[in-house]
C-alpha cells in the first residue's frame, strides 16, 4: 500500500487512494471472515475510491452540494421513464445507503432514521437491481455483484464499519451502541464486539444474517 504517517501530524497520507481501499477491504474481510466475489470486491473498492470525491457522493443543486433523501430516490426509481434510469436510480441508492450505514452509522443515532433503514433500503434496491437487469448485457456483468452485496449487505456493511475503526485507530466500545446496532440489523461484528466486552445479549443465537 502506498502510504505512510506523520510522526507530526498523526495521520496517514495516502498516494494511490484505491489501493489504500483494498488493502483495507482485504484486512477487514478477512476480520470479520467475510468473503466476496472478486468481481463484488472490486465494485466496493471502487465505490469507495469514488464517494472519497464529494462531487460524487452528494448531488449538485441551486444550493450547493447536497444528499437527497433515500425515500426521494426510491419514487425517481418508480417513477423513472425509462428502464436504465430506474436501474441508474436503485443503483445510487444501494451504494448511498452501503456508504452511509459503513462509515456513518454513529452518527445516524441522532437521525430520524437509523441504520437498519439504510440496510433495508440498500438491500432490497439492490436485490430489484438484480431481478430487473437479468437477461440485460449490463445484468449479466453485474448482476451477480448486485445480488451479492443484497444477500450481504449486512455483512459488508460490518466490514466497512470495521475499516472505519481501523482508520481512526480506535475500536468500537460503546457497549450500548452495539448492542443496538445487534438488536436492529443482526451485525456479527456487533455480536462479536458485545461478547468481546463479555456481555452475551438475550437471544445471542439468533442466527446471523447473511452468508459468509
């Protein structure tokens, strides 16, 4: 990886921002004992290396930048005139709601919604991204990636959370935290926090979502 720290400043400049992400990816996969398809790995990485750009994760209005609400890119899904505009609107709405729930989850504590909404959302806008471009040239490329981070989108979304802690050179120890993010979305990585803390949540064997 192309990077190193400031033994002034703390922090680690990096040169070649995509391989920074994959290297990362790789670490955090391997953590939490997630496996992806190459294909989906490097849709990720990709992802990630793009929303680093805030052009590109916001939408340019009369305002200046700005994220629209995930409800507000649903109906332009619905409402979309043609097929690849619909496919283009579930798409950005998949990787909004992937992004938001990886690396801004804490923050969402003090939202009107929190992260189980972004992972429903994000799951099911994936898995109708892949129903709807089957049989398509663009469906057959990406379909199986699309079908992938639905069928896993709680697992992923542990993995970026768990870059995130490593980039900040902390770990997640608000137990109440994670005991709620447990409850809501079935994390293993919030499992795996609580009973690194040695507390064993009612119902621990609830199963976890998702396949590794």
């Amino acid at each position: 990886m192309n990077s190193r720290t400031s033994e002034s400043d703390g922090l680690q400049h990096v040169s070649n921002l995509q391989e920074f992400f994959r290297d990362s990816l790789d670490a955090a996969a391997a953590s939490n004992r997630v496996s992806l398809d190459d294909q989906t790995h490097h849709y990720v990485v990709n992802l990630l290396t793009l929303f680093a750009r805030s052009e590109a994760f916001y939408e340019s209005g009369p305002d200046g930048l700005h994220l629209k609400p995930l409800a507000l890119m649903l109906t332009d899904a619905a409402e979309a005139p043609t097929a690849e505009e619909r496919h283009f609107a579930l798409q950005r709405i998949g990787d909004v709601a992937l992004f938001i729930a990886g690396f801004f989850a804490d923050s969402l504590q003090r939202a009107a919604v929190d992260v189980d909404y972004y992972m429903h959302m994000g799951g099911g806008a994936y898995n109708s991204l892949a129903g709807s471009m089957r049989g398509t040239v663009r469906g057959r490329a990406l379909g199986g990636v699309f079908a992938e981070l639905s069928a896993k989108f709680v697992l992923v979304v542990d993995v970026l959370q768990e870059m995130r802690s490593s980039a900040r050179g902390t770990c997640d120890t608000d137990a109440l935290r994670a005991y709620e993010l447990w409850m809501k979305t079935g994390s293993p990585r919030a499992a795996r926090l609580l009973r690194a803390m040695d507390i064993y949540p009612l119902g621990d064997a609830r199963g976890s979502v998702g396949s590794h």
